[in-house]
C-alpha cells in the first residue's frame, strides 16, 4: 500500500510517500494511522491527534472510519486550504 | 466550454476572459485570488496532491457548470512558491444572465477552498514558517451552497 503525508505531516514524518504492509488486524484509517505512528518519533507526532488529519482513499476524500478494504493508496494530511 | 488548469506559471486574466466573452451570453463574471502581504509574509507556498487535486477542480467546475446552465466556465489555480501580490487562483463563468454567472462564480471559489486538495505554508520576514490553518468562515462559506440545494 502506498501512503503519501502532505503538508505539516509530510514535514514531521520527513518523507512524502513510503510503500508499507500493515497487518491483517488494521481494517480501517483510523487504525492505519494508529498502527503507522508507531514507526518512528516523526510518525508519531504527525499522527498522534487524528482530529487535526484528513485522509483520502485511492484519491476520493474519506472518513476515518472507512474501511481500507483493497485500497492501493491511502494520502493523509490537514484541512485543505485552498483557494 | 469547461477549462480548467492546475499550473505553476502565471495566468493571463484577459485572455482567459476573452475566451468567455466569445460564447455568446449576456454576463462574464470572474474573481481573481491575490497573495496578501500580511504580516510581514514573503512567500506563499502552494503544495497540492499530483494525482487529485486537478480532478477535484474538474469535478467543481462540471458541477457548477450543471447546476447554473452554464455557457462556459474556467478555473484556474497556481501551486509553488509565490510572493504577496501575485494572483494565486482564478475563477470565471459565463451564463445567458448575469444572476447565474455571478451566484456560480462566488460558489466556485468557495468551494475549491474547502474542497480541492491544497496546503498553503506562510514564509514571514524573520525566516520563520508556519501552514495556513483551515478558517470556520471558510466551511461555512462553502457549506451554504450545499445547503441551498447543491
């Protein structure tokens, strides 16, 4: 699964994209989240206060409660401020 | 007509204006989006997502072009770094009547503020930086036109 950081998350975590496999027991976001802030003290500070992120499922805007079921790209980020 | 671009150059506003005017309605309406000079800020860097981003604007503007029968329609928006005064995003639409260009122009801008995947870090004058934080006038500038039947 690719997963791309954008913004302050991209800065915090140090990479913008890294390939990962999480376990069979990560069936949703939030759990994704949860199980990639453990990777390093950088993940964990991007990653620990999920009100702060917004993610995207194979590019289409997702909740945190959305299953991952078959995703091949998950992006997680802040707020949009576009415009 | 729908035209849409996500591009780092700058954008010819008469140009893109002209396009409109040619299709034969009776109103253009536009908006241009400039950097502010706030605070002491240098450098407004845009940074978006490769894949989604442009989509979401296409999305948007097939969207507002359905909703108001409109004649033509174009979205524009910057990414890199830009300094204050520099047009960062532009939106315009053509209709047979002014009501329809005018209501999908101000919708357009509000929604691709919510909507469309980009983050803004401000560079100040001390070197310092910081990512521009979403405002709740935005939402619900944005969630009006939901609201109101979109």
């Amino acid at each position: 699964m690719d997963i791309l950081y954008f913004a302050w998350v991209r800065e915090r975590i140090g990479t913008d994209h890294e390939k990962v496999d999480p376990p069979g027991n990560v069936r949703d976001l939030r759990g994704l989240i949860g199980w990639l802030a453990a990777r390093s003290a950088g993940h964990e500070s991007a990653l620990s206060d999920t009100s702060r992120l917004r993610a995207a499922i194979d590019q289409q805007f997702a909740e945190l409660d959305a299953p991952l079921a078959g995703a091949r790209e998950v992006a997680i980020f802040p707020p949009v401020t576009g415009g | 007509m729908i035209h849409v671009r996500l591009q780092a150059e700058v954008f010819d506003v008469g140009a893109e204006l002209a396009r409109l005017d040619a299709l034969g309605g009776g109103g253009v309406a536009s908006f241009t989006g400039i950097v502010r000079g706030d605070d002491g800020l240098t450098e407004l860097l845009l940074e978006h997502h490769p894949g989604m981003t442009l989509a979401m604007m296409q999305a948007l503007a097939e969207e507002a072009a359905q909703r108001w029968n409109l004649l033509g329609v174009v979205v524009i928006h910057r990414h890199g770094a830009l300094a204050p005064g520099a047009p960062i995003v532009f939106v315009a639409t053509a209709a047979k009547h002014r009501g329809a260009a005018l209501e999908a122009c101000a919708s357009l801008i509000d929604r691709l503020k919510t909507q469309a995947p980009f983050w803004k870090r401000e560079t100040l004058a001390d070197g310092g930086q910081r990512w521009v934080e979403p405002r709740a006038s935005d939402d619900e500038a944005a969630a009006r036109w939901l609201r109101d039947g979109g």
